[in-house]
C-alpha cells in the first residue's frame, strides 16, 4: 500500500473511519479464505538507510528525500495475479488521491509464489 504523501496526517477520526474500512475490506479477502496475514507500517521511529557514493546514510523517518511512502501489506493466497490484482482494487488506501496497490508474487523457498 502506497501513500503518495506520507508526511500528510490524518485526523484521528479519519484514520479509525480508513481502519474501519480496511478490517471490512481484509474480512472480505479472509472470508474466502484467501488472507494469509498483513500490518501497518509505523512511521514513528522509521529510518531510512540508503548508500550515498557507497557510504551508508541515515535518515530520520521514511520521508527522506521523497513524498511517497509504504503504509502497510498484506499476503493473500490467490491463484493468478490477477485474482490479486482484484482483491486490490478493494482497498480503501486507493480512497487517497495518488495512492496505490503494488501487486507481486512472494519469493518462498527459492522459487516464486
């Protein structure tokens, strides 16, 4: 789940509105039986560690250099891509203007799943 601008906070009405949202939308997923687990992403405490010129730096927070930030995951058991691709298209994150689902297949084990 990406935010396109993290440093944006909501109001804590807001935000337990989107919790909501998003333990109806999960129940949904997990209700077939497809919801494998998930979590939010704090951002209190975060850093960001990138090689500069092949020297580690440290930030404070994951709002470096950028507005974009990753709020959280999910894993779901889906039989295509495209069966995830759909279950992302339920998330209340794409509410946020900007905001988007990344889908992807996992690694587990030395092959793709």
């Amino acid at each position: 789940m990406r935010h396109e601008d993290g440093a944006k906070v909501a109001s804590p009405e807001q935000i337990q509105q989107w919790m909501k949202q998003t333990m109806e939308w999960i129940d949904g997923i997990a209700a077939k039986n497809k919801f494998v687990s998930g979590t939010g992403l704090l951002f209190d405490g975060a850093r960001v560690v990138v090689t500069t010129h092949a020297k580690p730096v440290v930030t404070n927070g994951p709002f470096g250099d950028i507005k974009e930030t990753i709020g959280g995951f999910i894993v779901v058991k889906a039989d295509s891509v495209e069966e995830a691709v759909e279950f992302a298209k339920g998330c209340p994150v794409l509410q946020g203007e900007g905001n988007s689902m990344e889908v992807r297949r996992i690694a587990h084990n030395g092959g793709a799943h």
